[in-house]
C-alpha cells in the first residue's frame, strides 16, 4: 500500500494500517487499527477502505449497545450509518468523494427484492447523487435521508437512527427475508461494522446481530433476537407446509383494461400448526361469554320457479289443466275449474361460503379486548350452528391471506356438507391473521368451490376489516378494481357475492367493490355476530342477479 495513504490515515484520523492475509477480502477496523486484506482485487479498493476507516473514526461512536435490537435493524442502521459518516468526510474533503463512487457494489438486478440487493441499491442512491432507482423502499430511504441531513444535520446520529428503525420495519412489512449467515455488507470497501457495536458481556454474541464473515462463524441467536422479517417457524414435528392444492387464477389490470392470465397463485394449505403457539382458543371462549349469540331470522323460502298447479285463482294458466278441460267438455263430463298456477313456495337449496379475511390486521385488539379475528371465528361459529333457522341449507368456512400474488393463502376451515362439530372449534382456534388481503383471487377460489354446489341461491359473504392491499401492490385502487371484476365474474355464473365489513371508512371501497345493495359495515365489532346472521339469512333468501 502507497505511503500517502499510511499516511493521510494517520493524520486524519490517526488509524494505524497493516496489510495482512485476512481470511476474507474485507477490511477489519479494530480500536485504531486497520487490517487490509492482501491481493490484487483489494489493492485497487484501498483508497476507499482507507477513507471509510477514517470517517467511522472521525465521526461515529463506537461500540454502541446493541441490546434489544434486531438483526435485520442492527444491518440498516449500519448501512446508514456508513452513508453518513461517508458524506460527513465527503464534505469536509470533497476530493474524497470520487474514491467512494468508484467503489461501489455492481448494480444488482432490478428484479432482485432480497435484503442484500435493496441495501445495495440504498447505498448507490446515497453515493451517486444522479443515480436513479425504481424501487419504492429505497427511493423512501433516499427521501428520508435527505430530509433528516436538511432538519437535523448530519452531526445527529440520533436522528438517523430513527430513520433506520423505520426502513427496517417497512422491510419486516414486506417480508424480506434477512439471513445473517449468507449476509456481506454489499459495498466491497467498506469493513463489517464490528467497530459499531457493542453485544454485552455474552461469551457467544449473536451472530445474527450482523454478519462477521471475516472473524468466523458464531452461535445462533437466542430467541428474542429474530429478525423482524423472518415468519414464525412451526414447532418441532409440525409440518408447515401441509397443501391440499395449487391453482393459478388471473388477475385485472386496471390500467391495462384486460385480465392478465395466469397472475396469482391460490394455495390450499391447512392452519393446524398456527395455533399451537397463540391462545385465540381462549380468547374465543372468553368472546363467546361476552357477546350473546344473534336471534334467530324466519327466513322466507320464496321460489318462483317452483309452480303451484291447478288453482283456483293465479298469475298465469296452468296448460295441462286447460287441455284436460277441453278433454272433459269432448266427452260431454264436467270439467275441473281449477285453470291457474302461481308461485308457490317449494325446496330450493340455499349454499353460503363464508369467506374470512385472514390478514394480520385482525389479530389488532379492540378496545374492548377481543381482536377482530376471535369475533369473526365467533360470528363463523354461531352461523354454522343456527344455519337452518337462517334460511341456509349448505354452509362453508373458509378463510385467505396473502403474501405477494406468488402465495395467497386459501384455508379450508369448514366444507360443505360437513356438520359444525368439536373439529370445527379446533380449526378455528388454529388461524392465526397473517399477511396481506389479495381479494380478489380468494373469491375468484371460492366461486369455484360453488361451482358444484346444486342449482339454486349460492353466495359468497366476505369478512374483512379493510380495504384489499398487498406488498407487492403500491397502487390502492389496484386489487380494489381487481376485486370488483372477480365479484362480477361471480355474479355471472349466477354466485353473489356481499361482504360484512367492520371498518368505519369502508363504505369508499366495499360499494365500488360489491355495488349497493350486497354489503353491510358494522360499526362496532362485538355487533358483527348479528349483522353477519342478517346478511347470511338474506343472501339466503336471494337469488343471484
């Protein structure tokens, strides 16, 4: 390495550096201490490992507690903190700069969402003022950023901090998964982050704290240390993934006015192992015993396709009695006057398909202690077991969720035909809300399911408690459109389709959604056993159109 970096090093920050054969090709700052790895692809990144060592002693406070913060957090809070020591040293020597952009991370695809490839392109945002970049995350990192260097200054850590919890929460949102193990700060120049950190007095720090290739693997974490991205794992002999099926459906663009075919993916899965780690059993109980079951409704069995023949008075002429009639007079007999028939009531099967939002907004408690799914599993369980009195022959339960439109969770909780028993309060007590609401393909699923259904009033009655919405969609009026086109294409395979929505801004979308007449908002939560009765009896009284 040249002497006048030694010696700009020295000088600037009085930082020591010694080349050495490092195990890996990164830069290890220790005290005032830089390592530098030997070899030809790290000679030409010396000027920039060199610099970033000098702004990390400059301008951060090293070892900070990382207590109570999360693996996936402790790696953004790193990322920005180097972005900002790097621009603190860029304006105080800008000559500096141009050593930073030089030695860059290559641009990672634009199809690529991992946690490596979005703090990558973070990092090329914040370094290369003219650099631009489609993604949503990181133009938000860039905006933030910008906004917290022009009200805070970039003297205040603090208040970058602040800003790292944030992008870390929106990447837990978007299920990014972050692997600790398989994780290298992208930026090739930059050292491991060790310098800012300080894990306790543990003798084995988590490795998942941050990824310290260079030093050599560690321990996993104990269980309070996952990252915020990473789902719930299933306990030991548990199989999460227990599918009954797989089913591609389309979804509507509404930009493009057309259906795109074969877009979203339903997956059948069964909720069994969900709720052996959360006690919505005993949240339901005690729901059960706070809310009283809804009143029975005499529904009416009107059918006017089934003809009361030979009446004394009716809306129309009964044909055969007619014939008969002019038989009769022929033979010179009396005829019968009984020439009418009217509509009369008569059997006409009634199926219902209970469709229960599954997203992780229901499991939110309200403030009367009970959270929307256990009231929803309730309401569920009270129509299943008054479903005669309502007007309703066949009853299904199911429930979706969705995590991007690759995996929209379909669980099929209750099937027709099957009786409301002890299993069915053992699978409700299982769901647990997780992920986002892709309506639009559940009902698209769950219209199949009547296809086969008898011939008569068959509906679909959507719970939910918000608008449909999902990670991958930044678009709000997106899958609200896609949803209003899978109701129609309901309706035209004689399916209706009404929703039960518990969301005091709900009238905006559920009325573009499922038109005027076919929804209801309950306004209080513990009121939706009732209200879902009322809608579940109507739609049992209807016929589709």
């Amino acid at each position: 390495m040249s002497a006048a970096l030694s010696l700009l090093a020295r000088g600037l920050a009085g930082i020591d550096v010694d080349v050495q054969a490092l195990a890996g090709a990164r830069p290890v700052l220790v005290g005032k201490r830089l390592l530098l790895p030997e070899g030809a692809a790290a000679e030409g990144l010396r000027p920039a490992m060199v610099a970033h060592a000098v702004a990390h002693l400059r301008h951060s406070t090293p070892a900070r507690p990382a207590r109570g913060l999360k693996p996936m957090g402790i790696a953004v809070a790193s990322a920005i903190e180097d972005a900002r020591v790097e621009q603190l040293l860029c304006r105080d020597f800008p000559g500096l700069r141009g050593w930073f952009a030089v030695s860059q991370a290559p641009a990672p695809d634009p199809k690529d969402l991992s946690f490596a490839a979005l703090i990558a392109r973070m990092d090329r945002m914040l370094a290369l003022p003219a650099w631009q970049d489609d993604n949503h995350w990181v133009n938000k990192a860039h905006r933030l950023f910008d906004e917290t260097a022009a009200r805070a200054g970039l003297e205040d850590h603090d208040a970058f901090r602040a800003i790292a919890s944030i992008l870390a929460n929106d990447l837990g949102q978007m299920r990014v998964r972050f692997e600790p193990r398989d994780y290298a700060v992208p930026a090739p120049y930059r050292d491991d982050n060790s310098y800012l950190w300080d894990f306790g007095d543990a003798d084995t720090p988590p490795d998942e704290a941050i990824a310290l290739q260079q030093s050599g693997a560690r321990p996993p974490p104990p269980t309070d240390a996952r990252n915020a991205g990473s789902d719930d794992r299933p306990p030991e002999g548990i199989d999460e993934k227990t599918e009954l099926g797989r089913f591609t459906y389309p979804e509507w663009d509404r930009r493009l006015e057309r259906l795109r075919p074969d877009w979203c993916t339903v997956i059948e899965k069964l909720p069994a192992w969900q709720g052996l780690r959360a006690p919505h059993g005993q949240a339901m109980a005690s729901g059960e015993r706070s809310i009283p079951p809804p009143a029975p409704l005499r529904a009416r069995h009107l059918d006017r396709t089934h003809r009361l023949r030979r009446q004394w008075e009716g809306d129309d002429v009964d044909l055969n009695a007619a014939i008969e009639v002019m038989i009769d007079r022929r033979a010179r007999l009396r005829p019968d006057p009984r020439l009418f028939m009217r509509t009369g009531k008569g059997p006409c099967p009634s199926s219902l398909l209970v469709l229960l939002d599954l997203s992780a907004s229901a499991n939110d408690a309200g403030p009367h202690g009970l959270s929307l799914l256990d009231i929803e599993k309730q309401a569920a369980l009270l129509l299943a077991a008054s479903k005669a009195a309502h007007g309703i022959d066949r009853l299904a339960i199911h429930g979706f969720s969705s995590n991007t439109r690759a995996e929209v969770y379909y669980y099929r909780l209750l099937d027709f035909g099957q009786p409301p028993d002890a299993a069915l309060h053992a699978t409700l007590a299982a769901v647990q809300g997780r992920y986002s609401t892709r309506m639009g393909a559940a009902l698209r699923h769950a219209a199949s399911h009547l296809r086969g259904e008898p011939d008569g009033r068959r509906a679909i009655l959507v719970v939910t408690d918000g608008a449909p919405s999902d990670i991958d969609v930044h678009d709000p009026a997106y899958l609200i459109e896609d949803a209003r086109q899978a109701v129609a294409e309901a309706y035209s395979t004689g399916v209706r389709v009404a929703c039960m929505a518990v969301d005091g801004a709900a009238d905006a979308y559920v009325r573009r959604i499922f038109g005027w007449r076919d929804h209801g908002i309950a306004d209080d939560v513990r009121k939706l056993p009732r209200r879902l009765a009322h809608m579940g009896a109507r739609l049992g009284m209807l016929r589709p159109g």
